[in-house]
C-alpha cells in the first residue's frame, strides 16, 4: 500500500507517520506477562491491540518480527515456587501453557520469539556490565542500581516532572538503599532468596530486576536500535522510562523510535478488582457460554488509545456483530444469482480501500469495523434481491478474508475439524501415550481442555470433541 501509517507515538505525543528503519520489516518488542497466575482480560486488551496493530502492519504490506517476553523470575513467582515446595520452572509451566492456550482461543498470532526471562540472565547480566563500565551505576548492600542522574535525558517518554520525585520518597514496594528515590535496581541481592532464584554475576551472586530483562531479551532479538515497542500505558513510567535509560546508556544509541501504549479495560464502568466481584479471565468467561471470536471481537473493537469499558452488553451485540457476518459468510455459498460481477466488485473495492485507510490512521478499528459492515450490508442486499453471482459471492469471501487477517473473527469457526495448533497439541499427546510418557501426555489433555477440545480414549482410539 502506498500511503504511509501513521501511529500516535507517546515519545513525540503526536500522531506522525511510522516508518520501518529497514521497510518493510517491523521489529516490534511487546511486554509480555509475568507467569505468576491466569492472564486477565485487562492483561488481553493490551494483547489483542498489540496483536491487531502486528497484523494491521502485514495487511498493510509489512513483515513483522515481533519479540513477546516472559517474566518468570520476580519476587511473587519466588515466594508462590517456594511455597509450592518447587523451583521457578516447576511453578511458572503451567502458567506459561495457560497463556498459550488464550492467546489461541482469542486468535492471537504467535510472535516470533518468546523468550523467558531466566533463559536470558547472560545477556541481562553483559548489559548490566556495559552499565557499570561506563558509569551509571552504584552497588549497595550487593545490589546493583542504574544512578538516574548519570541520563540527563531521564523523563523524556512520560514527561512527568521527575525531578519532583525527591530522594526518600517510594516510588515502588521494593525497599532497597537507594540512594535516590528514582534509581532502579538492575540486579538484586537478597541474602534469604532460594539458591534456585540465584545467578552468578561478576558483580556478585543475585537476580535480575524486572526493567534489565525487557531490554536485554528486546536487543538480543531486535538490535540495539529498533522500530517498535508496545505495551500497556501503566508500563509508560517507570518500566518504559527505565527501559530507555538502561539501554541507552549501555550502548549510547536511541533504543526504541515509536512507542505504542494501549489504554487501560474497565468491566461494567469499573476497575477490573477480585473484590469487586468483577475480574475474569478468558476461561471464566467462556465458561460463562461467551463466545472467544465475540470477546475477540469486542477488545479489537475499541482504539487503543481509548478506555475500553468491557459489558455483558457490549458482548451481546459483539456476539450479534459477528452472528451478522457469519450468516452472510455461509449463505454466500448459495449465490446463484445472475447480475453483474461488478455490482459486487465495486463494493468490494470501496469496503477495502476505506478498510486500508482507517487502520492507516493511527489504527482507526471503529471505521475499518464500519467498512466490513457496510460491506456485510450491500452483499445482504444484492443477495435478497438475487442479484450477486457465484463470481460476486466469491469476491465477497475474499475481500473479507483479507479484511480478517487483521481481525481474526469474520468467518464462522469449522467445528468439524482441529486447528493445526489443536493438531500439533493431539499429536503430542498421542506421541507421549505411545512413550508412557503420562505427565506430558497429561499436560497436552490439558491443555486442549483449555481450548474447549474434549478427549475420550476408546478401545477404537481416541476420539475428540469440542465443548459447548
Ligand atoms: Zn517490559
């Protein structure tokens, strides 16, 4: 396409126009979750944006590399392994299964790299060395801190009035001998720690801090220099303001040049809490009976720069939304009217031409929404009035085959076979059966019961099927 995107870019606060540093690949950095728990549905807002924007980049002709990191080494993951009697492997694989398992049922495109924290502590621990050669850092009782009056240029994404933030003040729940306020730990030492959540360093036996995991595992993957980097806004300060710091001052080169924040998920008006009575996860809601492809739906639906207020309402007519789509898809098929192709082809090209524009325009979801329904309209009427072809029908399909790469829920779910990732996952299973291998093979069962596939072995085999 040859009209540019363009992106609002918090680091700039203006809409302007993005443009790969090597067009016409992106490479795109997401925070991704802290394996402690189930991700939430305000945990998927931010990750079916991040997932709309990547494919809106390959819509729009672009390839995308796209790194998506785990944390599975902070201080909750610690205590809850060491109160399970087991070690941060052992406490954070069902967690990362689990995250997998949602981010197939709201059809989210697997990154390219996945990287967990603690497969990285080398590179983690290079950087923090970088820091300390070139100055930026002190240690205090064996922990390592970035000294944030060594970046002049500190404050610069969030625009807050840092230097407010007087020494003494707490800025986090970590308590540590810092000795201002705003200093951020790069590597933690805490005497009492299992030896399991314990690296050797040169500069002394200790942990990662959360901030040094994102930029060392995003240049590893991505360069020192790269296009794009995601995440909710609650990451804007201090994570993202700290990821900069970090970077730029181990390598003396800008880290990042677009930063693209999603704002925040309200459920019914209200922050999302347990005590509330108003937190789910996408399991919680698809037990429920909600559709995953209606609760896709109604997170994609909304800008990413909007407050995006969750209802049982809204997921009504989200489910209704595409119910509309989804009859037309499979009454396309019945076509055998005798107008012209170019009735079809005309609406055909206008729907995808304002489709391309609005995700153009800083990801325009609701006018790129209007254009698949618009569309959804004109094939409704030209099929009442018998007047669409099997060839008009046909470029109907394809046109909104092509508008649900970016959307991922147009087209009604075969049911009558598995997914190739539902494949691979019965395969394992089967494999591990084979191998007496009970836990992996219990570990696939359960993780297709996660995507709502049922097993039943039977003299005859195993047999499927998909729940509700
Ligand atoms: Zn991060």
């Amino acid at each position: 396409m040859s009209d540019e995107m363009r992106l609002f870019n918090t680091l700039t606060g203006r809409v302007e126009p993005f443009a790969p540093e090597r067009p016409p690949e992106v490479r795109m950095y997401v925070c991704g979750p802290t394996v402690y728990n189930r991700a939430h549905l305000g945990n998927f807002r931010t990750f079916v944006a991040t997932d709309v924007l990547r494919r809106a980049l390959e819509f729009r002709g672009h390839s995308v590399c796209e790194v998506m990191n785990l944390t599975d080494v902070e201080d909750r993951i610690i205590r809850f392994a060491a109160d399970a009697s087991t070690d941060l492997e052992g406490y954070t694989r069902k967690w990362i299964d689990a995250f997998h398992a949602d981010m197939a049922m709201l059809r989210m495109e697997r990154p390219e790299h996945f990287p967990k924290a603690t497969d990285h502590i080398g590179e983690m621990i290079d950087l923090i060395s970088r820091l300390i050669e070139r100055g930026h850092t002190y240690t205090a009782d064996g922990s390592v801190y970035f000294r944030i009056s060594t970046q002049p240029s500190y404050g610069q994404l969030s625009r807050l009035d840092v230097s407010g933030i007087r020494a003494g003040a707490r800025v986090d729940t970590d308590r540590y001998d810092k000795e201002d306020a705003r200093d951020f730990v790069l590597w933690k030492l805490k005497a009492d720690e299992p030896s399991w959540a314990q690296w050797d360093a040169p500069f002394g036996k200790g942990r990662p801090g959360w901030h040094i995991e994102c930029s060392a595992m995003a240049m590893k993957y991505l360069g020192e220099t790269f296009d794009l980097h995601c995440g909710g806004v609650d990451l804007v300060f201090p994570h993202h303001e700290n990821e900069i710091a970090q970077s730029e001052g181990g390598t003396g080169h800008p880290f990042v040049r677009t930063w693209v924040h999603v704002e925040h998920l309200l459920v019914e008006g209200e922050t999302m809490s347990k005590s509330k009575g108003n937190f789910f996860t996408i399991p919680d809601l698809v037990d429920k009976g909600h559709r995953p492809d209606a609760i896709r739906y109604l997170l994609a639906s909304v800008h990413y720069r909007k407050q995006l207020n969750f209802t049982f309402e809204g997921l009504a007519h989200a489910t209704a939304a595409l119910e509309r789509i989804h009859s037309l898809v499979r009454r396309l098929d019945e076509a055998s009217g005798d107008g012209p192709v170019g009735e079809a082809d005309a609406a055909c090209g206008q729907a995808l031409s304002r489709f391309g524009a609005a995700l153009g325009d800083d990801l325009n979801v609701s006018e790129a929404l209007a254009a698949v329904h618009g569309l959804v309209g004109e094939a409704n009427a030209l099929m009442a009035t018998n007047r669409i072809s099997r060839a008009g029908a046909e470029r109907v399909r394809q046109t909104l085959a092509s508008m649900d790469s970016v959307f991922a829920v147009f087209f009604p779910e075969d049911r009558s076979a598995l997914t190739p990732d539902e494949q691979a996952l019965f395969d394992e299973r089967q494999a591990a059966r084979v191998g007496r291998d009970f836990v992996r093979a219990d570990s696939a069962r359960a993780r297709l019961d996660a995507l709502g596939i049922v097993l039943e072995d039977t003299p005859k085999g195993t047999r499927w099927r998909r729940r509700g």
